[in-house]
C-alpha cells in the first residue's frame, strides 16, 4: 500500500509518521514549509507561535500516547494553577482550576462551591451527559443552574474551546470534553519550544522511516485511477498512489480538481464557521515580574499568558513573551470597529496588569483573525467524517474532522484513527 497526504499540519504529519513508522510508504505533500496553523516565528530574537500551544490535561491526551508510540521527545512545562487568575470585579482572583483554586476564588460564593463541585461530580461519573440537541446554554436553563455556577461553566468553555459564544457548544459535546478534562492532574501544558519542536520531532520520524515530504508543493488536483489516485501539482507534476489523505481544511479540498464524490462529501463542511480569535505577541525587555502568569477577563473576552515564565528559551537575556488572545464573536467580524475595539480592549488589559510594556515593547506581531479550529463546536455545524462510506482508500484529518478533544487535540486524533482503520 502507498499512501499519499496532503497537508503537512499538524494532522498530516501525524498521519505521515504512524504510517511511515509502521513500514507504509508515504508521500506527504504541503504547500508551505510543514506545520501549517503549528509554527513559530523569530521576531528580534523572540520566538512567537502561531497559536497558545497549550495541550489540556496532557495526561489523558492523545498526545501522551502518541510520543510515546513514536518515539517523540517532547518537554512538557506545566502551567502553574497558583499563578493564574480571573479578574473579577476590578481585581485579580484565583483560578478554580483545582481545590485550592475552588476554595480561594471570589468568582462564586460558599455554597455554590459545593454545587460547582458536585457538577463536577456528575460529570465524571457521566450522570450528566447532556443531549445533542440542546446547546450548553440552553442545558444550564432548563435544569436551573444557579447563576454564578452556570457562569462558571460557561468561563470554562470559553477558555477550553476558545470561544467567545460558549453557551452555543452541543451539550452532549460539553459532558463529553469534560468527563475527561476535569479528571486530569495536568490542567494545562506547553511544549518547550513551541509547536516547532514537535513538528521537527514528526518530521524526523517520517524521515528516518523513509517517507517522502516534499515541501512548497501545492496540490492542484487529486484523480482517480483503476489502481487508486493521481496527484498533480501546480507545476504539473505528478504522482500515483493508492489511497489518499487528505489533511487540509474542507474549502481547500474545493479548491482542487478532485473526483465528484469528494466535492460532495465535503462540501457542506466548506461553509461551517469556524473558531476565531485576535492575537497579540509582544516581545518585551526587560522583563516585567508579576506573581501571575495568566489572566482571564470576562468582559473582554480574553486572556493574557507570560509565556516566558514557563519557556526561557523564547527570549533573549531578560526579555520576556507575552501573548494575548481574545476570543471573536463570527456575527460581529462585519462591523469595521470591531477588530479596533477588541485590540484596545487586551491593551487596557496589559495597561492594568503589566503596566510600563508599551516603554518594553522591543518586537510585536499582530494576527487580527487567526483561524484556531476550522470547524466551530456549535448547534447546527458537526465536524467532516474521516471516512466516506463505501470508498476505503479515502480519508480525512485535520481539526475539523471527527476525533477526540478539541482543537489541536483534534487534529491528533483524526489522523489516529485514519491509522487505526487502515492498519
Ligand atoms: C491562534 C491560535 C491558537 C491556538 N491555540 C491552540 C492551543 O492552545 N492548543 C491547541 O491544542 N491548539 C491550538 N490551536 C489549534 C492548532 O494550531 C490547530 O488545531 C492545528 O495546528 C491544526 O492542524 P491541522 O493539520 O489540522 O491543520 P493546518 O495546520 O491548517 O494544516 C493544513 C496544511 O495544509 C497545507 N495545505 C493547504 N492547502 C494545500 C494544498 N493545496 N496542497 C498542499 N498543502 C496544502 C497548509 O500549508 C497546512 O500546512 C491554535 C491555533 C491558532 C491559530
């Protein structure tokens, strides 16, 4: 069997290195230089991802499994729950992100402790599962969530799906994402190095296992043959091979000249919204102490992290790496203000929290609509299938596929199950 992929993101990589590692011959195609939405850029000497990189409850992640099935060596630098705090009411509190954060935070009151905790309760034990078929927010009126513990929920979604419309997720979705999560001992985790290292690390293993990459190649278009598939490039050139993958986003694969049953496999999915979010890295000198490193605020709908105090390696001496993120609302990216509105937002944020950075600010990079999930969670969108019935030598991966988790997570786990049913 020969397998041909195209997109060398996260999720054709992955697929690449399980199959190339099993002794399956793989060509993997990208249009750019590997990593897609996974890279890292130099700017002055500050290393700024293209993404947070953050890997939730790393120990029961897809990830876990797959470095180790790999043979990937990834650092893993575990956030600090103690130093990261919602801002509430004008001041900083802690974030419930374990019981010691649940018992310090001002963000519900006494009993509604108890009453947060015993949802979490029923969600590990699956008592609660939620219903496809209502949204989140629709789930927490009809069973009459206080308040503050709906709120709760909802701040937790936010910062989990990366959404400014929480209430909107699929609350079988919701249970689903938690049961799991909130079991976890490693509420969030970056890589050393940014998503760089593990893209050299998959990259290495396809490699070394003799896969082919073949960067700076966009495909223009895939047809089928009597033993399986021509690829053709922009150049015109050309290759066979038996089954393909394809590992990028639905309105790409329109783009291409494929064969009718995969333009209308897809095609409904081109036209899904997807999770949207603003950033804002900024490379400071000299670094600003502070006791937190992350900070999330409601009203705006964002958050801050210090990157540098989990990664020294992104600064130079002294410098520092902060990255912002806010969190976009799709119905409001029409109004010409509000991109401006969001910006000065996360700058009000810096000015209270990391007062002195605009004197710091030694380099700076601005992605006004960065595309963080291809295929939002929310009512009346649901993610590509992996397979179309009845034509075996086809198949998906990518953030917008089915699989397990949410972002990233489900870039892993679609390209794990490819490898899983062809194998
Ligand atoms: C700002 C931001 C923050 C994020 N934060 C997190 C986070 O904290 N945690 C987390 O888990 N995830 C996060 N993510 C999400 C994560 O980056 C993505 O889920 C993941 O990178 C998606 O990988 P993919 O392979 O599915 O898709 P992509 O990265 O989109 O890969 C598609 C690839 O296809 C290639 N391609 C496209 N067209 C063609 C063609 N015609 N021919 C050949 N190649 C082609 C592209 O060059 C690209 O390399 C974040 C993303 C962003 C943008």
């Amino acid at each position: 069997m020969t397998i041909g992929i195209i997109g060398g993101g996260l999720s054709g990589l992955t697929a690449a290195a399980l199959f190339a590692k099993q002794g399956t011959p793989v060509t993997l195609w990208d249009a750019g230089l590997l990593g897609g939405r996974a890279t890292s850029q130099t700017v002055k000497g500050f290393t700024f991802n293209y993404g947070a990189h953050a890997i939730y409850g790393r120990d029961q992640s897809i990830l876990r499994k797959l470095t180790k099935q790999l043979g990937i060596e990834v650092t893993w630098l575990d956030f600090s729950a103690s130093r990261a705090k919602y801002e509430f009411s004008g001041h900083l509190t802690a974030v419930p992100a374990n019981a010691w954060g649940l018992l310090k935070t001002e963000v519900i009151e006494g009993t509604n402790k108890v009453r947060f905790t015993w949802e979490i309760i029923k969600t590990i034990l699956r008592v609660e599962r939620g219903d496809p078929l209502q949204s989140i927010g629709q789930w927490l009126k009809t069973e009459r969530v206080d308040e503050q513990v709906a709120q709760l929920m909802l701040d937790l979604a936010s910062t989990n799906f990366f959404t400014a419309e929480p209430e909107k997720i699929p609350s079988d979705v919701y249970f689903e994402y938690y049961q799991k999560l909130f079991r976890t001992r490693k509420p969030v985790s970056y890589i050393e190095g940014g998503w760089q290292g593990l893209v050299q690390e998959l990259e290495r293993i396809i490699l070394e296992n003799r896969g082919e990459i073949l960067k700076k190649t966009k495909i223009t278009a895939v047809e089928s043959t009597m033993t399986g598939f021509l690829v053709r490039d922009r150049k015109k050139q050309e290759w066979n091979v038996e089954r393909i993958i394809f590992a990028v986003p639905p309105r790409e694969i329109l783009k291409m000249a494929t064969p009718t049953v995969i333009q209308r496999f897809v095609t409904p999915y081109a036209s899904h919204e997807p999770v949207e979010v603003f950033v804002y890295d900024l490379g400071l000198h000299p670094y600003i102490q502070t006791p937190y490193s992350y900070i999330y605020d409601r009203s705006h709908r964002a958050f801050i992290t210090d990157l540098s105090h989990y990664d020294t390696s992104l600064a130079p001496k002294d410098g520092q790496v902060l990255q912002a993120i806010a969190y976009l609302e799709h119905d409001r990216l029409d109004d010409p203000d509000y991109i401006g509105h969001v910006r000065t937002g996360i700058e009000q944020m810096l000015d209270v929290h990391f007062a002195d950075w605009r004197q710091r600010i030694v380099a700076e990079r601005t992605i006004k609509r960065a595309v963080v999930q291809e295929i939002k969670w929310k009512m009346g969108q649901t993610p590509l299938a992996t397979h179309i019935p009845d034509h075996a030598g086809v198949a998906f991966v990518g953030d917008w596929c089915e699989g397990t988790g949410q972002l990233s997570e489900l870039a892993f786990s679609s390209a794990v199950s490819v490898f899983n049913r062809w194998t």
